[in-house]
C-alpha cells in the first residue's frame, strides 16, 4: 500500500511541478521550486570549471559532514543494548547518513570529471 502512496505522491509531484513553475508569485511555488547549491555563472547558465570545483568542494564537505555523522551515530549504536529499539534507530540512521556519504563522494567525483572537461573562460 506505500509503495502506491508514494508511486502516486511522485506522478502528482510529476504533473504539478510545471504549474507552479509557471507560478512565480505564488510563496508556495517559490518554495517548492526554489533550487539551492551552486549557480553557474558562464553565459547564458553554462558551468564553468570555477563553478564545478565550487560544486566539487561543496559535495566534498557535505560527504565529510555525513561520513562523520554516520560514524558517530555506530559509535552511539554500539553503546546502546542490543536488539532494543534505540540500537535499531540509531544504527538506521548511521546507514542513511552512510549512504548520502557515498552519494556525496560519487557527486564530487562527477563535478571533479566535468571541471576537466568545462570552460575555464567564455569570452563574450
């Protein structure tokens, strides 16, 4: 039955996200749509290699805040009883925080690649 929920929570998000694209006064649809992390700055949006380093520096740091994250969260796991529930949601959440570590990492090593291949200036 969560698997429908959600299935269908992402075809609605799906259908809805153009419309409040389109809505720029809206406080909900600035929300919603609102992109954060860094911007490119070339013309006409094109990333730079400045920027894929800035975006490579920022996944770096983020991966290091959730890796640190993921070890203090075993750390605590492990003073906690076994097989109780805290043990259980602790350790949880050290293996989500794992998880976005390694996601991190794979994004700073995309952004590090693109940084090789991007204009360092555009002239223009």
């Amino acid at each position: 039955m969560a698997l429908w929920i959600m299935l269908a929570a992402a075809i609605l998000v799906r259908a809805y996200l153009p419309i409040l694209r389109g809505r720029k006064d809206s406080p909900v649809a600035q929300t919603l749509v609102r992109e954060v992390g860094v911007r490119p700055s070339g013309p006409g949006g094109r990333w730079l290699r400045r920027d894929r380093l800035w975006a490579a520096l920022a996944s770096l740091l983020t991966g290091a805040a959730c890796f640190a994250a993921a070890a203090l969260a075993f750390e605590w796991s492990s003073r906690l009883p076994n097989l109780s529930t805290g043990n259980y949601v602790v350790t949880g959440v050290g293996f989500v925080l794992a998880l976005l570590a390694v996601v991190a990492a794979l994004a700073t090593l995309v952004h590090l690649g693109g940084a090789v291949v991007a204009p360092g200036k555009i002239d223009g």
